[in-house]
C-alpha cells in the first residue's frame, strides 16, 4: 500500500488477501496491547486469527466509541429524488437494464417529501439520486438544495461523481456532506460488476472523495459494499483509503459506511457471503483503527443486529427510510433501490435508543457555523 500526496493508489487484492490471512494469535493479542494502532494492526484485526478475540476486540471497540462520542447517536434519513440511471452495476435495483418504474421529483415534490421527514423530526437528510446527470444534474441538486437549506441542519448528498468545482457550487448552495462509496476496491471484481456507463472508471470514483473535501465539504463519506470481494480486503484498503484522507484533508470530517447486498430488482446474488460476525469485526476494527470516524449503520442491517450494534461502534444510523422517490408521501414503494431489512420508524428507533441508556441526537450542526 502506498501514501503519497497526490493519488491514493490500491494494491491488488492477492497481495493484502496473503498478508492479513498469515497474522496469528499473537499478532492479535499484541496489536489488543497497543494504545494505537498501525495499518499493520488493522489488518490483524481483520484477519480470521482475530474472530476468538472478537468479544475482547468489541469491547475495545466499545471504550473508544465512548470515549469519543458519548452515549449518543446521531439519526438521518434518506430522500431519494430520482431513480434513473446510466450506469449498469450488476447488484443494483437501478441498473439502467432493469426494466422498474422509474421516477425523478421535480423540485416541489422534492420539498414535500422533506416536509415530511422534519415533520417526523429529522434534521439531517441524505439526497439520493442514480447517476443520471442529464436527469438530476448539478441545476438540479443546486436547486434543491437551496430550497430545503432553511429546513434542516444537514444536507448531505450520495449522487453520481462529481468535479470538484460542482461540489463547490453545491456546498454553497447548503449541501455539507457527499457519501461516496468505491462499492469495491478490488479492481478485478470492480471491472466484472460494472458493466456499462461512466461508473466503469474506477479512479475517476477512487479520488472523488478528494475532490468533495477538497471543495471545502464538512464531511465526506466512503465505504465498500459488502458481497462483491473479501471482506477483509475491502476493510484494510477502507481504512488506508480514510488515512490517506485524513492526513491530506485533515479540516474535513470523515465517515465510513457498510452497506451489505441487499435483494434488488435484477436479483444479483452476493459473490461472496459476509456474516453480521464478519461484519461486527469489520466495524470494530475501523472503530479501533480511527477512533475518531463517523460509522454508518444504515436500515439495510435488520432490526436485532443494529439494537445489538448499539453502542459498540457505530455512530449514526438512518431511521425510516424508503428507498423510492416519493416513497414517504405514499405507500407505494414499487421501483425501490433495495428493499431494506429494518423498517421501525424515527420514533421507534428513538425509543430503542433512549431504552438502551443513549442520546438519539438529530442535530450536531447549525449552518450559522458555516461561513
Ligand atoms: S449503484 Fe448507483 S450507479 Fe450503479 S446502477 Fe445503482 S444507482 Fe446506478
């Protein structure tokens, strides 16, 4: 693995795959023993030597997660705008091949269905759309975004990549944050699941999230969707890929996410099969690696793995989410994204927090401390 200042640059998976999988017991008792810890160690952390330390490795998890952020967690929810899309990803319900209905909101939708969500009590919103530009382009988003600034203490965006310019212009407009996910780092599994459109260039996507913290973002998002390549892999490049950020962008604010597979129109079937342990011990590790990173654990994940989750390292978790456009004006749901695993409420997973001793916190930001 390299870092250097200009390119984060992703070795082959091979070479990671023989090197997190020769670690042993006492590579994992040695790296529990350090107060920080290194690349090396998050690959120990990763390896299968580490799965029977995985109650002393959630605990550690846990202290940090604490030490850090309190007995809080932060609540989102996503409003999905438009569901046309370019791109053929393989594993996508919106996969410009599959044959869904279609839908992008205009403007005035757009703010109805917000109204909704800050009348359920959300502050912080994620704007969905596919990678449509010519349908939901940078006007479009900008437009938006000013519309619904006013309304909430958060805008964040997961839309095609953009330049760095057009994530300027965005982030005046009132957007703060851009989640952007590589889905994969392994390039050989990258090249097999994209099949057509413009998401096919895997470095245009690699250094996009550069390029959102370089317009000035408060915070940038990345992650790996689980089900594509090892795990494993995908975890030690994920956490270089957030170190790598750090030490260029050290004003912004970073996030990792873990969407697993989830079914979708188009029936992919994962390539390879991560457990809720795999996907406990990817969590801790990140949470071990970089104490200080906002991790994601969105409704993807079923009701009792995130009631258990609680606490052990995530930090923010959406809350009645529908993965259609206009899906929370109405309660036709056809031509989702996914359909997701767990589908309590805002007040339901409010509740589910307070009952387990923690904050649910709607708003950590005032945009009267943006400039
Ligand atoms: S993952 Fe994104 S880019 Fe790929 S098909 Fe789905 S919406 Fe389009």
């Amino acid at each position: 693995m390299q870092i250097n200042d200009s390119t984060f640059s992703v070795p082959g998976f091979p070479e990671l795959y023989d090197n997190i999988n020769n670690k042993s017991a006492s590579d994992v008792q040695a790296a529990l023993g350090r107060d920080q810890c290194s690349r090396e160690d998050l690959a120990t952390l990763l390896s299968p030597a580490a799965e029977s330390f995985l109650p002393q490795i959630a605990a550690r998890s846990r202290q940090i997660t604490t030490q850090r952020f309190g007995r809080t967690t932060q609540i989102y929810a996503p409003l999905y705008l438009s569901s046309f899309c370019v791109n053929r990803c393989a594993y996508c319900g919106f996969a410009a091949d599959n044959k869904i209905p279609r839908r992008k909101l205009t403007v005035e939708e757009a703010e109805q269905e917000a109204e909704i969500l800050h009348k359920r009590g959300f502050q912080h919103v994620l704007l969905v759309t596919g990678e449509a530009p010519a349908k939901a382009g940078v006007d479009y988003l900008e437009e938006i975004a000013r519309r619904l600034k006013d309304k909430f203490a958060a805008l964040s965006i997961e839309v095609q990549p953009l330049e760095e310019d057009e994530y300027a212009r965005l982030f005046k407009a009132g957007i703060t944050a851009v989640a952007v996910y590589q889905e994969t780092y392994d390039r050989v599994v990258y090249d097999q699941v994209h099949l057509a459109g413009k998401k096919c260039d895997f470095d245009f996507r690699l250094n996009t999230p550069a390029r959102a913290a370089a317009a000035g973002m408060r915070e940038v998002g990345i992650g790996a969707l689980l089900g594509l390549s090892d795990w494993r892999c995908e975890g030690l490049v994920l956490g270089m890929h957030l170190a790598w950020l750090r030490k260029r962008f050290w004003q912004t604010g970073f996030t990792v996410s873990f969407p697993r597979l989830r079914p979708a129109a188009g029936a992919f079937s994962p390539l390879v099969n991560v457990s809720e342990q795999n996907l406990s011990q990817l969590i801790f590790a990140l949470r071990i690696f970089d104490p200080d990173v906002g991790l994601i654990l969105s409704t993807r994940e079923e009701q009792r793995f995130r009631d258990g989750m609680l606490g052990l390292g995530p930090t923010r978790y959406s809350a009645g989410s529908c993965t259609a456009p206009g899906g929370y004006s109405s309660d036709e749901h056809e031509g989702e994204q996914f359909s997701v695993g767990d589908h309590r409420s805002i007040t339901e997973i409010c509740a589910m927090i307070t009952d387990k001793g923690f904050d649910p916190v709607c708003k950590d930001w005032d945009r009267t401390f943006q400039a």
